[in-house]
C-alpha cells in the first residue's frame, strides 16, 4: 500500500475498523510518521472530550452503578491497548462516548425548562446513534476531528476547539454532490469539542463543507468553506 494510501487510514485505525493485515501495515507506517502520529493524537483526544462536552445534572446512583457494573463485565472484551505510541482501542473510547452522550440525554429529560434543551438533547442523541454503529465509517477533519458516516448516509460532525462564529453569524454544515452543496443544518460552537448529526444523508462520494453564514442560514453558500471532507 502506498503512503498516500496509509495516511488515509488514520481516522479508521482510531475507531479500530481495520482489518488485521491493513493494521499491521498501518502500524509500521506510524512508527515512522510524525505526521499519521499528530493526527492519531488529536483524534483521540477528540474522543475524550466528547465525553466531557455536555452538562448535565448527576444521575442518581443506582443508574450510575449499573452502567459501572455493566461495563465492568464487557471488560474481557475490550481490545487491548495498542502500542506505546498510539491510542487505546477507539471500541472502548466509542463505548464511553456513547454512555457519556446517553447520560447526558436521560439528565436533560429530566427537565423540560427549554426548547433548545430537549432539541439539544435529540441531537446528541443522533450523534451518539452514529458514532456507536458497528458499521459507521469515520474520515478524519484536516483541522481536528472526524466525520462518522453509517452506510445508510446518516453523518454526525465532531470538531475540536471550533471557535464561536463571529457576530451576526452561524456555522453552517453542507452536503454536495456534483458540485451542487445543499444546506444540511446550522449549528453553534461548543466548548471544547462540537458534536452535531447532520440534517442530509451522506452518499458515498459526497462531499461535507463547513461554512460560516448569517444567522438563520442560507440555501446556498455565501462564503468559502473552512472545512472540506471527501467521502469518495
């Protein structure tokens, strides 16, 4: 495999959805290049800060032990750590990640205070769904995270330190086929990671653009993109 073709594996390698012969090979590659070593990183510490990237009231404790307990007994099949170098498996990390975002959702349904809370609440969910399909497809955000595609199309964005949009403006996610990008949602900036499922099934081949645009959105983009994930 070419060591073009071997640095396009980083963001899979990280959600550990490689096979054997492609992992050894990736390896070997990693051992040697700074650059595969600097992405491998950042997608991992975008992992860890999901589950830290929502608020929510503490969940009683017997839910708390249960879910304790319940990973505790998956602990046998937890894939072991990888080298030195690199990040534990991204199955645990997915498995945390998960719990932390479902965690979150039952403590926001708990309180019905806003609207913006309970559709926040819907689209971790979403995001959480995605992220922990045995089947979804991750590719790796030049600028720190990963998009997660399923093979049905359904996308979550997960972006790392995304500064605020700037005043009178709007993050704006797109999905573009033959040129043509079509609007897929409108989302702020977190806090330290940015999770958000995309409103457009993603084909594969597509195309994923992150904008910024006035509040509201728009239906086509007025400004050039800042990120750009390929699909094919």
């Amino acid at each position: 495999m070419g060591t073009a073709a071997l640095h396009d594996l980083t963001a899979a390698y990280a959600l550990d959805a490689l096979d054997p012969d492609e992992r050894r090979e990736y390896e070997a590659h990693l051992a040697r290049c700074d650059r595969c070593r600097d992405e491998l990183a950042s997608l991992s510490e975008t992992a860890t800060s999901l589950a830290y990237a929502v608020d929510a009231s503490t969940p009683p404790p017997q839910l708390r032990d249960r879910i304790l307990a319940s990973a505790r007994a998956e602990r046998p099949n937890v894939v072991p750590l990888r080298p030195r170098w690199a990040i534990p498996a991204a199955a645990a990390a997915a498995v945390a990640i998960a719990a932390a975002i479902v965690l979150a959702v039952w403590a926001a349904s708990l309180s019905s205070k806003l609207d913006k809370e309970r559709a926040l609440a819907s689209d971790q969910e979403r995001v959480a769904a995605i992220l922990a399909a045995p089947d979804a497809h991750p590719y790796g955000v030049p600028s720190g995270g990963l998009l997660a595609v399923t093979p049905n199309g359904e996308a979550a964005l997960v972006l790392r330190r995304l500064p605020p949009a700037r005043k009178g403006m709007t993050y704006e996610a797109w999905v573009a086929e033959n040129g043509k990008p079509r609007p897929a949602g409108t989302f702020d900036a977190g806090r330290d990671v940015t999770a958000v499922p995309l409103d457009l099934p993603v084909p594969r081949g597509a195309t994923v653009l992150v904008t910024q645009e006035k509040d509201g959105g728009t239906d086509v983009p007025q400004h050039t993109p800042f990120i750009t994930v390929n699909t094919a």
